[in-house]
C-alpha cells in the first residue's frame, strides 16, 4: 500500500463517519472483489495502526471514539446491552459491573476485547425485542432489563435476588404488558413469587 492509498482510506473512514470495519464493508468501499488483495490491505492497515483488530474480521478504526456499549453491539450481532449492564446504567442495580452484558439470539459467550469483557447471554427469537437504539448503540428498555434478567433467573442462570433493586426508573404499565408479552411459565412463576405482576 502506497503511502497515498493509505491516506485515501483513511479519508474514506473519516468521511463517512466509519468507526468500525468488517472486510465486506472495506471490499465495498475499495470496489475490491480479490479476497487476497483485501486481505493484504486489511494486514497493511492493521500494521500502521489504522485499524485495531478487534477479534477475527472486525476492526476498530483507530483512534475512533467508541463506548463500551457500541463496541458490544458491533462485536457480536445480533445483540444489544441488557441484564446488568443496563440496569446499572437505569440505576436500577446499585453497584458498577465490569463486564458489559448483552442479550443475543445466538449461543451464550465471552468475548475479551479492548481491556474489556463483553459477556452475551442467549434468550429465544421470540423475546428479542424491548430495546432502543440510543445514540450509537443498542440498548434495553429499563423495563425489558429487568425481564431478560428474571428470563434468565427463571432458568437458573441468574441470582433471583431483586430485593436491592431501585424499580423508581420502571415504568410499570410497560413492565405489567411486556411481562404479559414472554410467554414462559417458569418467569411468570417467578414473576408472581416476587409480586411483580
């Protein structure tokens, strides 16, 4: 790569706002159909500190200002940050967690990225939903925070301790209607014990 075609891509990136990178988007914004070119591109950018790897096929612009929870979307998708992350960030949940946590419709994981743990916890197609996108990322609803957490309770996952918990931020009749919404016994069970409902 030519010290010019580094900076036509960098001013590509900074054009169109890009904070983040897969190789199919660089292949449509370069108009490059050979793999291995846009490999070697990918390795160059790598190596001079354009992009940041993130893990394997996603990057980082460098230097782009990104949130914790904007990288949590990007690193694994479909997701959008729920469970403790967003309770804490509603002040729901008193205390800071560390690890940012996301629902996702794909099998349950951790990903360690940018001094950060980004876990993903799997709920079912039918309960995706109930989140907003804020800014740059995905986010629950504090009501829907609340229920992928009790989902996740219902099914041992999760400490079904919500005595701590500040409800002043929930609204309660969209908390009454999306708990109405999840049709599985064991949370309504839950939710009836802990006279949520």
């Amino acid at each position: 790569m030519t010290s010019m075609s580094a900076v036509t891509i960098i001013q590509k990136f900074k054009d169109l706002n890009l904070r983040f990178i897969t190789p199919s988007l660089l292949s449509s914004l370069l108009s490059q159909t050979n793999n291995n070119t846009l490999y070697k591109t990918l390795q160059r950018l790598e190596k001079n500190r354009i992009l940041t790897r993130l893990e394997k096929g996603k990057y980082l612009v460098t230097g782009a200002p990104v949130s914790e929870f904007s990288l949590a979307n990007f690193l694994l998708q479909p997701s959008y940050v729920s469970l403790e992350s967003a309770l804490t960030y509603y002040g729901i949940l008193p205390q800071f967690t560390y690890t940012i946590t996301s629902i996702t419709t794909q099998r349950s994981q951790s990903i360690l990225s940018q001094n950060w743990e980004f876990a993903y916890s799997k709920i079912s197609p039918r309960f995706f939903w109930g989140y907003i996108k804020q800014k740059d990322r995905l986010i629950a609803l504090p009501e829907k925070a609340c229920l992928d957490y009790l989902y996740l309770a219902s099914k041992g996952l999760k400490n079904s301790n919500i005595d701590e918990w500040d409800m002043s931020a929930i609204n309660q009749k969209r908390f009454s209607t999306y708990a109405r919404k999840i049709k599985f016994a064991p949370i309504q069970k839950l939710l009836i014990t802990k006279n949520l409902l």
